[in-house]
C-alpha cells in the first residue's frame, strides 16, 4: 500500500478576505442545516472541517435548487443548469459575472471560492462534483426505480461521488478496493435516507426502492402512498436494513485505508448513520407516524467517542 495521498495542487487565486469570507458562509450554512454530518465534522482538524464545511455547502446548494418547489420544474432545471456552469467558471477561474448574466444564483456566488479552493487543495476530479448536479437533476421529475443496480447508480451520484469527495479530503491510502469501498460507504448512508424519508419522497413522487423489490415482497407504491403497514411492509423494510448493514460493513473496511484525520470522521458518520437505521428498526419499521432522528447529546456522544477511540487505536 502507498503513502497517504496528499493536497498537490494550488488552489485558484482569490484575495484573503474574499476566501475568508466564503470559508465562513459555508460554515454558517453547515451549521444551519447539516443536522447529522455537521457533528461528524468536529472530529476533524481546522483546515480539513473547513474543506467539509466547503463540500457539504456545495452539495446543500445543489439540493435545495432541485427541490425549490417554488418554482416550476423547468425554472429549477435552468438553475442547475447555471449553477454547474458557475461551478466549472469558478474550476477554472474565468468570471462568473459572465456566466451568469441574468444573476439568477446571486446568493449563490459567495459559496464559490471556498468550493474551487478546497477542489484544488484536495485534488479532487472535477467529475465528481457533476455527477452530483446530474443525480439531482434525475429528481426534476417523478423517480421509480426497477431493479438494485438502477439505484446504485443514482446512489453513486449523489453520495458515492460525495464519498470520493471526502476522501481526497480526509486523505487516503491507493489501494485497488479504496475506490469502490467509498462508494459503497456512500451507498450505506443514502439508503438509509432512503428508507427514513419514504414518506417525504413518496409525496414527491420519488420512489426510490426498487420496483423488484416491492413486487417481490407483496408491497405497492398505492400502499406507500396510503402510509400502509402490515407484515409485507415490515418483511421489506428488514430486507432493505439488512442491505444497509451489507454496505455499513464495507465502510468499516475503509477506515484502514484512511489518513489518521479521516478515521475519526468515518467512524462518526458511520456510527451516526447506523444510529438512525437501528432506530427505524427499533421503530418496528414505522417511518410515517414521525421523522426518525437522534437527539443531539447522541451524535455529539458519538463525534466524541470516535476521536476517542481512534485516538487510543
């Protein structure tokens, strides 16, 4: 195995006080509305938290302009559509005056320079970041899902490419697994958003467990809708856990691939992500009569316990 990859590459130039500023909006952003990753983010040291902070301002950004329901499907598509076009000007450092002349992402704008400059310093292919946009842009309209492997491609979109994110981040040891075990890492925490948020998504018209998997276990999306639970619901729900847990197992295996400053967030992530799944199974499955979630003495408990116990490793 290789020494831990390292920050190669300069960062676009932008004055101190413009980047200071951008470092500290996307902070701000994250501590606003990363209700579970924001406490995994304590675990890590300034420079790569703020890089975090960075990352997760970016992907809240794209979110939230694909799911604006104030506006009508074509005026979000246009966003996206401006925002990636903000993004590769702000890669490559040309005006993003230019690019974007109707001034549609205004706010928006500010969250730039600390997003190219932590690309840059992190080393991270650009494609990574697009394939989030495209996963997001997939949601514009109704989403089912028929078979595993069309999830995991839009998983890989809109967390597996966030994984190798944060990887480059954390820093990483080269080896022939730790790609794919970043992905699959990914894929872990995105299925459990899956299942805690069926409702939510259902009302959007997003079905995202796949149409193999209903069929096979007696389970309509007539009866997702109808927020029905009875013992194929539940049989379901326990296979799509256990799945989950298949792909939590595989994140275990990517901590020993890790620079020591990113073992402590993984563990974090992943103890706070498992949290949420052992809580819809102590739920009985029952992820409509009320959000599932931890307090917040837990995540800090947990945040707390992996710069521990990583630590003393």
């Amino acid at each position: 195995m290789t020494a831990c990859r390292t920050r190669i590459i300069a960062a676009p130039s932008h004055t101190a006080s413009t980047l200071t500023a951008s470092y500290e909006d996307c902070r701000v952003l994250t501590q606003r509305t990363a209700h579970n990753f924001r406490f995994s983010f304590l675990t890590l040291p300034r420079e790569q938290r703020r890089a975090m902070n960075a990352l997760y301002a970016f992907n809240r950004i794209t979110d939230d302009l694909g799911d604006d329901e104030s506006l009508t499907i074509e005026e979000r598509r246009l966003r996206l559509a401006q925002w990636r076009e903000l993004v590769r000007g702000a890669m490559s450092g040309s005006s993003t005056d230019v690019i974007d002349s109707a001034g549609l992402l205004d706010e928006e704008r500010r969250y730039l320079p600390a997003i190219s400059d932590m690309l840059a310093r992190a080393s991270i292919p650009h494609e990574y970041l697009f394939a989030v946009i495209d996963g997001v842009e997939s949601d514009l309209h109704p989403m089912e899902v028929a078979t595993f492997e069309e999830l995991e491609r839009y998983c890989y979109q809109v967390a597996g490419a966030v994984g190798l994110c944060c990887i480059h981040v954390w820093g990483f040891r080269e080896g022939p697994k730790v790609r794919q075990l970043a992905i699959d890492c990914g894929l872990a925490l995105q299925l459990t958003n899956i299942l805690r948020d069926l409702a939510e998504d259902a009302d959007r018209g997003r079905v995202y467990l796949p149409r193999e998997d209903l069929a096979r276990f007696g389970y309509s999306t007539d009866d997702l809708q109808r927020r029905v639970i009875h013992l194929s619901f539940r049989d379901l729900m326990q296979f799509e856990v256990a799945r989950a847990k298949r792909y939590y197992a595989r994140g275990e295996e990517l901590l020993d691939h890790l620079a020591p400053p990113g073992r402590p967030i993984l563990r974090a992530m992943l103890d706070i992500y498992g949290g949420l799944l052992r809580e819809i199974e102590r739920r009985d499955f029952d992820v409509f009569s009320r959000r599932v979630s931890l307090p917040k003495w837990k995540k800090l408990w947990y945040a707390g316990r992996a710069i521990l116990t990583t630590r003393l490793a």
